[in-house]
C-alpha cells in the first residue's frame, strides 16, 4: 500500500459547501489502497457544532455491506473478501448534527500485497537524475515513461506546464502504478499555451494504460479557438483494465472557438473516456472524489464516457459551474471500431453532486436551457442513484440521439433533483426522428420545484419513441410550474407505465397540469379518469418535506403520505438503500420518494 493521504473537505448532500458554513467534515485519509479482506482506520473531524458524532457510510449505504465492504460505529472499514469490478470503495463520513454534511474518502481494493519502488518529481528536479527523493525528476512525463508496475510516483507542490501521456501499464500481480500529488501538497498539470496533439488531446492522457492510478492532482488552464482541436482535462482512450481517477481538480477547460447553435461547431472536455477498440474495452473504469467545474466546453459534455466503456464507476464526484452536460453515459457515436461494442454499459453514476449547470449563454446553444445533469445518451444497463442535481437544465435524461437506437435497461433511483431550469426528469429522444428510451425503470426518486424557467418541459416529462419504461414510487412537487407529467406526443401509444407516484403542486389540485398523449388535463382527478395511470398512487397531497426554503430539505415528515405506501419492487430495482444510505424497504415497506427514514 504505497500511502495515505489526508483529505479535509466538505462535501454536501444538498447543497454546495458556502451554503452551510455552519458545521463542516472532514475525513483521513482520503485515500489509501486496501487488500481485501482487510482494515482501515477511519478518523472524521465535525467543527461548527458540539455534536461530533458522524454515521459512517460504505458506497452510500449506512455501516456498507459484505459486498463491497462494511465500516463500523468508529469509522474502522473492512474491505471485502472478493475484489469487485470495478475495484473501488468509498467511504463517506455524515454529520449527525447535520446530515447534509458529509465528507467521502476513495479505496482502491487490491487482489492482493504489491511492492514496487517510490520516485518524486520537484520543479527544482532533472530528469538525469535517480527519481528518489534527494534527486528527483524534473517532469512528470519523464515519471511516466519510467514507472513500472507496482510503483509509486509523488509529484511535490508546483505548476508543471506539460501535458502527460500515460501509456505504461501495472498489473493485477504487480500491482498498479500510482502517480500522486506528494502528501499535503498539491501538484498542477497546467495548459496554458500548450499545443493540442492530434487535434484532440488531454493535459493527462491514458493511452491504452492498465492498472494506473492518478490521485490528487490539479489539472488546469487548457484551452483551443479553433473548431478542429479540442483540449481535455483528462483523457481516458483506446482499451485497457482498471484506471482509476481520484480526487483530482479539474478546471478553465475551454473552447473558444467561434460557433452557433445550427453548427455546435466546439468542443472541450474535463473528463472524457473514449473506448475506441473491440472487442477489448475499457474495463474497471473508476471516477472518484474529483471536483469538475467552471468549464466552457461547446457541444461536449464536461465529465463523459463515450464508446466501449464497461464496469465503470463514477462516484462521489462533484460536477458544477460549467455550460453544458455535467455527466454523460454515450453509445452509438461511432466511437468504438465496432457498432456491436459502441456503447457505455454496465455502469453506475452514484453519490454525485452536480449543480449550476446551463446551456443558456453557450455559443453552440444560445438561449436554450438543454445541459442535464445526468445524461444515459444511447447507454445501457447503467444505474443511476443517490445523486444530488440541483440548478441545472435538465435533472436526468434517458435518450438517445441516434435513430434507431435508445437508452436502454437504465435505472435512475433514489435521486434527489430540484430548482432546474427545465425539466426534472426527461425520457425519449427530443425528436421523432431520433431515438429512444427502452427498458428504463425511473423509481424512488424526488423533483421539486423543476422548469422554472417555465419552458413548458414539466417535473416529469416523456418525449418520442419511448417503450416498455417503469415510472414509479417519486414524489414530484411543482411549485415554480404546475405541470407534473408531460407526455406531449404520440409517437408511441404506450410510453410508460406511471403508478404509486405521489403528485403535488403549489396551485393546488384544482390547476395541476398534466398531458398524456397530446392530451392536456387541469386537474388530478381529470388526469386519472382520462389516461387510467396511478391507480394506486395516493391522493394528491402534500408531502410534507422538512424544509421547502433555500436550500431546501426533500426529506419527508412523520406525517408525510408518502410514508410505506410505495409498491415493494425489490433491491435489483429499488435499490437496497435509499438517498440518505438508509435501509431502503423497513418493515416490509418502502416510501415513494428518495428518502425512507
């Protein structure tokens, strides 16, 4: 296990960190390699409150589970007997005086002990020299070409003007080669004036790498004004096993090319996954505990998985302040060498804080709210849950762009979405002529207070060509709008099935608004007798949220309708634990909405 690294950081359930100065967390480390079957000893820091108790979280499940690892009352974590893939845990500290604030750490799981040297890289370094810590290198691209596998690479504090290339590769025997910002300091990759390679290029690139580890880093500064290069935070391509990102900042990734919404002409990323080759794929794939902000990036998404991408993991992230998609799962884009591999699959995008996210302003969009927070365009078998989107566009999309083609077998669960600019949740492709959404199931979660830039789009929405869809167990509460469910077209007969949902509106019963199939409905009870769907959802009620103010508090009261009135859909699809980490099913029932405490 090469080191520890201590972390001290907030990071919110609901809302960003200056929102709520009064208590914050930290945790240490904040990230360590464990072999399984393992321990680790937890330490969490609350200030701001005399409560310093914390709830102690593996994956976003209170205490964890056998599965992926358990941590006990004192923070002491235990790695699991088998390495899953991908192989990765995280561990999240929650304040018990306030829950919304939190702190997670990330755990690469290692098969078992590797050794292998440890080399620095200083600014005040050569590259001639032995790489050991009174003569380190000068450049991290000389580390890189260097390292083998089972190494450890610290870069010590300083700005390092180059962009990397990452192309040698650890193992499962002998363990992955680890590049990190030295203990307590904080190394930068930064872009300015650098040259975009290949028209398309990343300040760290892994080039068909396996088993690497890049933790800790700030990654900055990059830039193009031209419509033919596009510069990229991190840059995951080709095929290769287990990269893992962690804990990195990335940042002022821009294009500013010039462009219109008829050409969405420019693109930047912050960090994109390009799984180029089949049938080899970019396999046990890890984005963890890495901030993503303040990015100008055109028609691109700001954090992306395109092509073969499989058994991946993007957790514990916070994406925000960027003009276009914070988090995207792609297929059919002609990425992959092969349409029969050209989709990101067998996915998870979990405990993820994305807000301030918009389109509106961005050259390639002008005046339109269409950036999601999460975006399944054309991906399959991907689960999304426990993620926090607030002040976006669009909260989650399940679509695809491409005719003939759709987002399929998705579950979005246990998710909390709130003050979008445009529609909570969203299926089926934006045109008839485009594809689709197939086999989603959208279960458990909760919208409040979504299109309040009134476009029309709704809490709810279904656009064209979507079938066999499950819509179920979610509070929606309009308060901005009054439309709850917007199926606006009938280009399928049958888009979803719509039940147990709990339905309110700050007008009132009287002026919620609904449509189905073209048809619009003014009031609940109009909506029920004309489409036949939530035959058993409650009546429609208030849910009784803690707190509506700013920023809002979604969990629900003792009181709340919403309370062990659900449809039991069991743990492949509900989820075993709901957005807090709590059991999800008590007692033999579960809530509707993302919380059941």
């Amino acid at each position: 296990m090469p080191f520890a690294r201590a972390l001290v950081a907030a990071c919110l359930l609901l809302v960003p960190a200056a929102a709520r100065a009064s208590v914050s967390i930290s945790i240490s480390p904040g990230y360590n390699q464990v072999v399984v079957g393992q321990t680790l000893q937890f330490s969490a820091t609350v200030s701001g409150t005399s409560n310093q108790g914390v709830t102690w979280q593996v994956n976003n499940a209170n205490g964890g589970s056998s599965s992926f690892g358990v941590v006990s009352s004192s923070g002491l974590f235990t790695a699991p007997s088998n390495l899953p893939n991908p192989a990765v845990a995280t561990i999240t500290a929650v304040s018990q005086a306030d829950p919304s604030v939190s702190a997670t750490a990330t755990v690469t799981l290692l098969a078992h002990s590797t050794t292998g040297n440890t080399y620095y890289v200083a600014t005040s370094g050569n590259d001639g020299s032995d790489g050991s810590s009174n003569a380190p290198w000068k450049t991290v691209q000389h580390a890189a070409d260097t390292a083998k596998a089972g190494d450890t690479v610290f870069v010590h504090n300083g700005v390092y003007n180059e962009h990397v290339t990452f192309s040698k590769s650890g193992s499962s025997a002998s363990g992955y080669i680890t590049f990190a910002s030295a203990p307590g300091e904080l190394a930068t990759l930064d872009g300015t004036g650098l040259d975009i390679p290949q028209h398309m290029w990343g300040l760290a690139t892994f080039n068909s790498a396996n088993y690497v580890v890049f933790e800790g880093f700030e990654v900055r500064n990059y830039t193009s004004n031209s419509t033919k290069d596009v510069p990229i935070g991190i840059f995951v391509a080709g095929a290769g096993s287990s990269v893992q990102l962690i804990n990195n900042s990335v940042h002022d990734i821009t294009t500013t090319a010039k462009t219109t919404p008829k050409k969405c002409g420019s693109d930047a990323f912050g960090i994109t996954v390009y799984g180029t080759q089949a049938p080899a794929a970019i396999d046990g794939l890890v984005v963890s505990g890495n901030e993503v902000r303040n990015l100008h990036t055109g028609c691109s998404e700001t954090l992306s998985l395109d092509g073969n991408v499989t058994n991946w993991a993007v957790v514990s992230n916070r994406v925000h302040d960027d003009d276009n998609i914070a988090i995207g799962a792609i297929g059919f884009e002609k990425v992959s060498k092969d349409p029969a591999y050209d989709q990101a699959r067998l996915g998870v995008i979990r405990g993820n804080t994305v807000y301030n996210i918009t389109s509106y302003g961005n050259p390639d969009y002008g005046k339109q709210y269409a950036a999601d927070g999460i975006y399944v365009d054309g991906g399959t078998n991907i689960t999304i849950e426990q993620n926090l989107i607030h002040n976006v566009d669009l909260g989650i999309e399940l679509a695809s762009e491409h005719q003939g083609h759709a987002s399929s077998y998705v579950i979005a669960r246990n998710n909390v979405i709130y003050d979008g600019n445009s529609a909570g949740i969203s299926i089926g492709g934006y045109a008839k002529n485009k594809g689709g959404t197939d086999h989603c199931q959208v279960v458990g979660n909760t919208t409040f207070n979504n299109d309040g830039q009134k476009t029309g789009s709704g809490e709810f929405q279904i656009q064209f060509n979507a079938t066999n869809n499950v819509f179920e167990n979610n509070i929606l509460y309009a308060d901005a709008q009054s439309l709850l469910v917007n199926d606006f077209t009938t280009s399928e007969p049958d888009p979803s099935l719509v039940d147990y949902n709990l339905y309110y509106a700050a007008s009132g019963a009287n002026k919620a608004q609904f449509t189905w199939q073209k048809k619009k409905y003014k009031t609940y009870g109009s909506y029920l007798t004309g489409t036949g769907n939530d035959a058993d959802s409650p009546a429609f009620s208030d849910p009784q949220f803690v707190n509506t103010g700013s920023p809002p508090n979604l969990d629900i009261g003792a009181g709340s309708p919403a309370r062990n009135v659900g449809v039991i859909l069991g743990s492949a699809v509900a989820g075993s634990y709901d957005f807090a980490g709590n059991p999800r099913v008590v007692g033999g029932q579960t809530n509707i909405g993302a919380y059941q405490q």
